[in-house]
C-alpha cells in the first residue's frame, strides 16, 4: 500500500476522487451516445439499430485498450484470471438484451419515458452490491444515507427530466409493452454490474474486462438477430450496405464505448453502489443534446419547464451527495475482506489482487506494442473513416452552435477523466 500512499502525495488525488471523476464523465459521454442515433431514418427493427450499434461498440472497444496497453498485456491479464472471462462474457451478453431492450421500449413509449425507468438500474446495482460484496458495510450512517438518498434522488430526478420531455400523445399504442422492456432491461443492467465488481475485486484492468466483455455482447445481439429478427433476412444486414445511415449508429456506439470505460472505472474505484449512480447522471445531458442541439423542449410550457429545472437541481444534488460519501477506514477493511475471498476462492494472491484493486499493478506484463496493435487500431479507424466520408444528414433542425458547445463539454471531460486516469494509475 506503500505505493498507492505515494501517488496520493504526488497527485494529490485519492482512489474516491478519481471514481467520482470517472462516474461523472462517464454521465456526460453516455449521455451523449443517443444523440446520433437522432439521426438515423425510423423503419428498422430494433434488432437491426441494437446490431449496428454492438458493431460499433465492438469496433470501438478494441481499438482503447490496444492503444493504452496494448494487446500482450490485454491476454496476460485475462490469462491470469481466467475464470473471470466467463463472467465478463456474461455481463457483455446481459448488456446486449438490455440494449435490445431498450431499442423497443423507445419505440414503444419513446425516449423521454423508457430513458429514467431503465435508469432506476442505479438501485438494482445498489441492491447487489450491498448483498454481494458487502459494500456500505461498516460505513457509517451518514455515509449510507448519502449513498441511498443520492441514488434515490438521482432516478426521481430521471423520471421528471423524462416527463419534462412529453408533449401530447408522447407515448404509443403498445406502452404497458414498452414499459415492461423498459423495466427489463433496468433488470439487466443493474445485474450486469455484478461481473463489473467481481472482476475488480479479483485486480482485473477493466482495459481487459471490456475486451471479453465486447465478444459476449456482439455474439448476443448477432444470435438474437438471427433468430428473432428474420434470420439473413433481418433489416440489419439491409442497414449494413447503407453506409451514409451506419455512420451514425457506430458513431452512438464509439462515444458509448468511451463512457462505458469510464463507468468501468468508476465501479472499480468506487463500487457500484456509489460508481453507478453517478454516472447514471448521464440523463441530465442526454437532455442536454436533445433540448439544446435538437429543440425538444421548443414548444415545452411552463410546468414542463419547471420540471427540467427541479430535475436538474436533484440530479446534481444527488451526485453531490455520493461523491461526498468517503468510505472509512471500517468500510474499506470490509472490501479488503470480500477481496480475501475471491482470493481463496480462486487461488489469487492477496497482496498482489489488493494492489491491483488500488492501481499500483505488479510488473511483469509487457506494454510493448506489437504490429497488430497497430494494425488493429488502423482497421478500426479506416472503418470510422469511411463511413463518416459516405455518411448523409437527414434534413433535422439542429442548432449547430450548442453542438459545438456540448462537444468541447465532451472533449474537457475527456481530458480531465484521462489525465487523472494516467496521473494516479497509468489506466490500470
């Protein structure tokens, strides 16, 4: 632990600190990954859209983890704990039907509805965490209720920025179907935090976890497809010879990835307990994108605005409150001892697993770059490119200047969420 006191005095960032700055840069990139979804013509399955999407997360994803670590030590840390690899297949296909999920929710009750019920996984999450691993245990009452309020807050500010959007005859015909896919895949997705932890608890980079994590879920998606969506006939392979709409879903599934990081991330440094709710804040600027670049409150009265401004407010009070909430000495004592035992169980060595957990990783994995790391980040990024020459913008009213904005707020928190990533654990 020698280490890990060291870094603190050098940065002057402890572990909270840097997991409240992952969650909350998390929110802001996650919140943004629907916005180009916007621009993509109705008509698909939601199969086809969650499909072309997973293709651009799966694009994505390797190209982070090549780049920050590279590939040697990728399969070094996945060969070392192999029984987590079957765990992070797992999340990644629990993440794929949720996604599924939610793809039919919007279309069924639209997004402003499905967007705060599925983000009530933050309590899910919560529940699991607490069960499980024992988070919040030995923390004191004022830190649990911190804890608690902020993630409760957090989702009841969800549900008033949700409602704030709905205007007249917002919600379809078919909405106790969407809600129930709504609800499904919060299920999903406050469950899929369980791999998260574990991985975590046992000293895995969430660099590696992502890499398995992503196989799990294009297999998910690509099996759903083919067998409920028509098979080789689905729409999702029409979408695939449609370069200038593509563009857009793998463009939302690229700036999911570099979220989704964050929050992996924010769960290892914070739990999921505290990690989750904050980066659930990811509704506050999903409103951001759809109000201020694409005008969905231009028509909105005066109650409505009263509820954006009232969820705002709770929103960011909610993430105050958890980013407060240091654990103590007792609370972490409690952690090290869930860390025991899935050392004993797995046959990990404690002290090593312990460092890890901290971001001060043992030596020995090469960093070294080999020529299909390069290889793999030049593929990705031909793809990207090609797709972006050949993309075509639907006639929407955007304002071109708030995008603007809202994309130097992504590019700053990006910056801020990386620098202190290296600075206090060199992405470890």
């Amino acid at each position: 632990m020698a280490l890990a006191t060291e870094r603190v005095k050098k940065t002057g960032l402890s572990l909270h600190g840097l997991g409240v700055i992952c969650g909350l840069t998390a929110g802001v990139w996650l919140g943004a990954a629907e916005a180009p979804t916007k621009l993509v013509n109705a008509g698909f399955s939601p199969f086809a859209i969650s499909l072309c999407m997973v293709a651009g997360v799966f694009t994505a994803r390797w190209t982070f983890p090549t780049l920050l670590k590279g590939t040697s030590y990728v399969f070094a840390d996945l060969l070392e704990k192999k029984h987590l690899i079957i765990w992070a297949l797992l999340a990644g296909a629990l993440w794929a039907v949720a996604n599924t999920l939610t793809v039919f929710a919007i279309r069924d009750v639209g997004l402003a509805v499905a967007f705060p019920m599925w983000n009530a996984n933050s309590l899910i999450g919560l529940f699991w965490g607490r069960v499980l691993f024992r988070e919040l245990e030995g923390a004191s009452g004022k830190n649990i209720a911190k804890v608690i309020t902020g993630a409760i807050a957090i989702v009841i500010a969800a549900v008033m920025l949700g409602f704030s959007t709905i205007h007249g005859g917002a919600v379809g015909s078919h909405a106790l179907r969407g809600i129930a896919a709504a609800l499904g895949a919060s299920l999903m997705w406050g469950t899929m935090y369980v791999p998260y932890r574990k991985a975590y608890l046992s000293g895995m980079n969430p660099l590696s976890f992502v890499t398995a994590f992503t196989v799990g879920e294009l297999g998910t998606v690509l099996a759903l497809t083919l067998a409920l969506d028509g098979g080789l006939h689905s729409s999702a392979f029409h979408l695939f010879r449609m370069p200038g709409v593509l563009f857009w879903l793998f463009l939302g599934g690229f700036v999911w990835v570099i979220g989704d990081l964050f929050q992996q991330f924010a769960a290892k440094y914070l739990g999921i307990g505290r990690g989750i709710p904050l980066s659930n804040t990811n509704q506050l600027w999903g409103l951001a994108w759809g109000a201020l670049v694409f005008g969905e409150l231009a028509t909105a009265d005066r109650q409505h605005m009263l509820l954006v401004l009232g969820g705002s407010a709770l929103m960011i009070l909610g993430a105050l409150a958890i980013s407060t909430a240091v654990a103590s000495a007792k609370e972490l004592s409690s952690t090290n001892e869930a860390v025991l035992r899935e050392c004993n169980r797995y046959g990990l060595d404690y002290h090593r697993t312990i460092m890890a957990q901290a971001g001060d990783e043992f030596s020995g994995r090469s960093e070294r770059r080999r020529w299909w790391d390069y290889a793999i980040v030049t593929v990705a990024t031909a793809v990207f490119l090609t797709l972006g020459l050949r993309a075509t913008v639907p006639p929407l009213t955007m304002d071109l200047r708030w995008a603007m904005i809202l994309g130097a707020v992504l590019i700053a928190s990006l910056i801020a969420g990386g620098w202190s990533l290296w600075r206090r654990t060199r992405f470890s």
